[in-house]
C-alpha cells in the first residue's frame, strides 16, 4: 500500500488573508451592551424565571435568580426584610435557600413593583 501525498495545511498570516476595503461612512459603529442591563427590566426577568418554572428547570431558575440578585442586592434585600449577607449567601454556589427564602424575595419584589 503506497502512502498518498498530503499537502500542508497553509498557514493564516497577515499577509495570506485577503483584505476588504471598507467604505468608513457604511460601517455601523458598535453599541456598548451592559449585561447587567437585562436584569434590571424586572417583566423579562419575571418571564425568564415562570418559562423556567414551566420547564421544570430548576438550575436556571436558580442561575436567573441569582444574577437579579446580584446587580439588585441591595434594594432586594431591603425589600424582603433580609440581611444582604443573607441574600449573596442564599444564592451563590455553595448556598441552600430554603423556599421560605425564595417565595419572601419574589414575594417582595412583585409587590414591589404592582405599587
């Protein structure tokens, strides 16, 4: 059996790439995106959390929760009448909250917004 002849894969360099000429006044600029931004429209989050709760996906409820609550820590554990150790403590990794803890947080927090 003879060995069959492989050329070598090329490699990618400045000068290998085909450049664009771009005309200046048609390129659309980039907008900043704040990640956090998302959290702060309380109807989107509310949305994302119950189609969790439908899906029965406990971990992204959980994941959702705890980044609302960290961009809204403190107003959140004002609110519910929570430390706000107790809250970051609650929802990170290595935390167990119970239910009684969730339920007063989203009690608070929908209540929040009705008024």
């Amino acid at each position: 059996m003879t060995k069959k002849k492989i050329s070598k894969k090329q490699e990618l360099t400045l000068d290998t790439i085909a450049t664009i000429n771009l005309d200046p006044n048609k390129v659309k600029k980039l907008k900043d995106f704040n990640p956090e931004s998302i959290f702060l429209d309380h109807t989107f989050v509310g949305e994302a959390l119950l189609q969790c709760l439908i899906d029965n996906d406990t971990e992204a409820f959980m994941e959702i929760l705890d980044s609302y609550l960290r961009v809204n820590k403190k107003r959140v554990a004002k609110n519910a009448n929570l430390t706000r150790s107790t809250v970051q403590s609650a929802f990170s990794k290595n935390g167990n909250p119970t239910l009684k803890t969730i339920a007063k947080i989203v009690h608070h927090e929908t209540a929040a917004k009705r008024s």
